[in-house]
C-alpha cells in the first residue's frame, strides 16, 4: 500500500511524540521513536526508553501481535536506523530479517559509524527508504544529541531570573537571601529542565551566595552533574554541593585528589576555561549542559559565543538597582538547524 507525503507527516508525527518519551532517559543517545503501519493502520509502537536498552525500532516490531503483518508494513523512524554493533545489535538487521519492505525516516543519524549506513545497507537488501519526512522537528527534538555529534561539545542552555528593569538580584552580601523570581511553577518548570539536562554549572559566587542545591526536587528524574567553578578552593565545605552526597565537579587551577563524592578538575585559569571544560564534558559523554549563573559565567559563554539556547524568566517587579542581568551582544548564526540561536523570554505576571 502506498502511502501519501500527508500520510507519512501523519506518522511521522507520531514518532516524535514517542521519541519525546525518552527525554531525560536515553543521553548520550538520541531519543526515538518508531511506528509499523500495515494497510494504514498502526499496529504497532515503541521507542527508546533508557540508554543501554532496545532501541526504538526494536521495541516497535515486538510490539506486533502479528509478525507475519510485518511483510506487509512501513516502518516509520525518527531517526536513520543504526548498521553497526554497539550496546545494541543493528536495528537495520532485525528489519532485513522480519522483511519488512518499506522504512520511512525523518533524518540522518550524524554519528559517523551510522551516517548513511544503515540506508545504504537497508537499500541493497531491497527495502525501499524514504528520508527527509519531517526532518527539521526531528533534528530539533535530537538538538543536544545533534550538537555533540557536530561540534564535539555538549548542547548548551543559559538561563536566568530577572526583573522587569533588567537585574537578577540586588547588591547583597552572602549572609542576605537573594532575591526570589521564581513562583511555584517556575521553580517545577526549572527542576524540570534539570531533570533533561546532564550537567549544571553555576560559578563561585553563586555557590557561595546562594548556596543551592541543583537537584531534582520539585520533578522525577536523575540529578544533573554538578559544576562549579572554584579557581582557589575558596568555597567552604558545608555547603550544599558538597556535604549532601550527590556528584559535583569542582573546576580549580589546584591539583587536589577526589574525595568522596566531589572531584576535582585543574585547569589553567590564565587562559580561556570554557574550551577546556567543554572538552571535558565532550570526554564524559556530557550530551547537554545547563548555566544557572552568575552574571560574570553567564556573561563570558556569551561573550565566547558558546551557548545553543538561553532562556530567560521575567518577573513583573523593578529592583532599582543591583547586578545588571547578562547581555546578548550578538546572536551567532553557525547553528546547526535553520532559525540560529534560540532565546525565549517568559514574562511572568
């Protein structure tokens, strides 16, 4: 059965609402999403839950009551299905082997031992491809995956808080409480955002102003990795980051052993830190990271022109005066998909 460019957006569209399924699960991979039409109907769904286990396509074709359908179907994937053996067996050979005839792809997989791969082996056993359905939203949903792949560095999120006349807090000392912007919602939607990326990093004096947590609380999901930039090992050892037990990666110019749940990064603060750290989160299989602040970190990835995404919350009150929130001079333009950087702007009422 031949199916209509509408029909295959119909399904496609579906994919991606599965893949979506797998945000905050599946990094360093890809979330995706797989659907077998037989006739028109779906008759069957899967996608990839967690990193390590079946990949979408797999779990879509053994959702199938009927597997003697699968001769009949189109596979529709959000993602070029893989050729090669990793903690998984090749999803283009399991469909080569249920013969199933059609596969209906939204993108390329950027990954070099995948890129083209898996179409060119699904295309000389026979099976006819289809690419291009939807690749934009594809490629979209898969940003901190897409980035990592073309430009060795993790996909990377500035966000902050401020007032309506352009601060993030008032001029305070570390034994005075900030300045609160958030309400209950906008503090669910950041544990939210927490919980989708795999490292937050805030600078010195945040940590020691703030003394915050950047946990998971308010939202299911695994903690981030915790950074902090500490360049003399000034910061006290009561605080949150490191006397609660979970992860944190302390980034200094010391050398100093790891010592329960802090490690420690050294690096040479006399030139730029951020290549370094992104390499080493690049080394980690650290897909995405997200700044929380302050303004000076906030302001030197901006400056440095390293940064993908920033989100900022607006709250309707003036501070008069205080520390001026971060300025984007420029927006450069060598994103990977069209539409360049993305800035969005909540005002809160």
């Amino acid at each position: 059965m031949k199916y209509s460019h509408e029909d295959h957006c119909r399904y496609m569209r579906r994919c991606l609402q599965l893949a979506a399924l797998g945000r905050g699960h599946v990094s360093p991979n890809p979330m995706v999403g797989a659907v077998v039409v037989h006739k028109g109907k779906i008759i069957g769904e899967g996608y990839h839950r967690r990193c390590g286990e079946a990949h979408a396509e797999v779990n879509a074709i053994r959702s199938v009551k009927n597997e003697e359908l699968l001769r009949e179907s189109t596979i529709y994937v959000s993602l070029e299905p893989c050729s090669h053996y990793g903690k998984t067996p090749p999803c283009c050979k399991l469909i080569i082997e249920k013969q199933i005839p059609r596969v209906v792809m939204a993108c390329f997989d950027p990954f070099p031992e995948v890129s083209g791969r898996g179409v060119r082996m699904l295309r000389e056993a026979g099976v006819e491809v289809i690419t291009g359905i939807l690749e934009e939203e594809a490629i979209r949903l898969n940003s901190h995956f897409m980035t990592v792949q073309k430009f060795h560095r993790p996909y990377i999120l500035l966000k902050w808080a401020q007032s309506s006349d352009g601060f993030i807090d008032r001029m305070r000392s570390c034994s005075e409480s900030p300045v609160l912007f958030s309400n209950a919602v906008t503090l669910t939607s950041v544990h939210r955002l927490r919980a989708e990326y795999d490292a937050i990093l805030v600078g010195t004096r945040t940590a020691l102003y703030d003394d915050p947590s950047l946990t998971v609380r308010y939202w299911s999901g695994k903690n981030p990795l915790r950074l902090v930039i500490d360049r003399r090992l000034e910061l006290p050892e009561n605080l949150r980051l490191f006397s609660d037990g979970n992860p944190t990666l302390v980034i200094t110019e010391k050398i100093h052993e790891p010592s329960g749940n802090i490690e420690y990064l050294t690096v040479d603060f006399t030139k730029p830190i951020i290549p370094t750290l992104l390499q080493e989160l690049f080394r980690r299989k650290i897909s995405s990271l997200l700044v929380e602040g302050g303004a000076v970190l906030l302001q030197s990835f901006i400056d440095s022109d390293c940064w993908d995404e920033i989100r900022i919350e607006e709250t309707p009150f003036e501070l008069k005066n205080g520390v001026c929130a971060p300025v984007v001079t420029r927006v450069p333009d060598r994103f990977f998909y069209s539409g360049g950087h993305l800035i969005s702007k909540i005002h809160r009422r």
